[in-house]
C-alpha cells in the first residue's frame, strides 16, 4: 500500500512541476503515473551503477555530482517514457531537485518516510 501511495504522490509532483517548469512536458495524469513507476526502476537499477563508476568524480565535488546523476536519470526516462519530455539538461536538474525536495517534504507530512 505504501508503494502505491508513493507512486501516487510521485505522479502528481511530476504533474504539478511540469505545469510550474516551462521545460518539462507531460501528456496525462497516466503519463506521469508511467513516469513514477519509470524513475523508481531507474533509480532502482541504473543510479547505483551510475554512482559506482562516477565515484572519483563525486567524491572530487564533494557528492555534488550526484545531481548530474539525477539529472541523467531524469533524461534517460525521457527516452524511455512516451508523452514525457525534459527540454535540456539544465531542466532536468532543476526538475530533479525540485522532485527530490517536495518528496521528501510530501512523504515526511504523510509519515511514509523510510527508515
């Protein structure tokens, strides 16, 4: 159940930054769900490995490199998901920031952070 309210609450975050960021694009409230779903096996999968072979990087910048991770995170499902699509690079880190700050403050208020 709680899997499903994080996928929700993802889904409507992507909704309501792509109406806030004139850079990204979402066709529907289902295209964002595809979208959640996308980036939680993303960031499931393909970051770990990301943040494996990028470690010199990450530590020489402090772990500030990790937001280049999301960011190619981010565009990486946009090649994956139709209806779905991030302008540049530069949106893509913005929208990855603003994502990973709203849910964190979203799960916090619904008491569905991991422990």
């Amino acid at each position: 159940m709680k899997l499903l309210l994080r996928l929700l609450v993802t889904a409507a975050l992507v909704v309501l930054l792509s109406n806030l960021l004139s850079g990204v694009h979402v066709a529907s409230f289902a295209t964002a769900i595809i979208v959640a779903v996308v980036l939680g096996l993303l960031n499931m999968f393909i970051k770990p490995i990301l943040v494996l072979l990028t470690l010199p990087v990450t530590v020489v910048t402090l772990g500030l490199f990790l937001l280049v991770i999301n960011a190619v995170i981010i565009l990486l499902c946009t090649k994956i998901v139709g209806g779905f699509a991030v302008d540049s690079f530069l949106t893509a880190l913005i929208f990855s920031v603003i994502l990973s700050v709203l849910q964190s403050i979203t799960y916090k208020i619904l008491g569905d952070d991991k422990k």
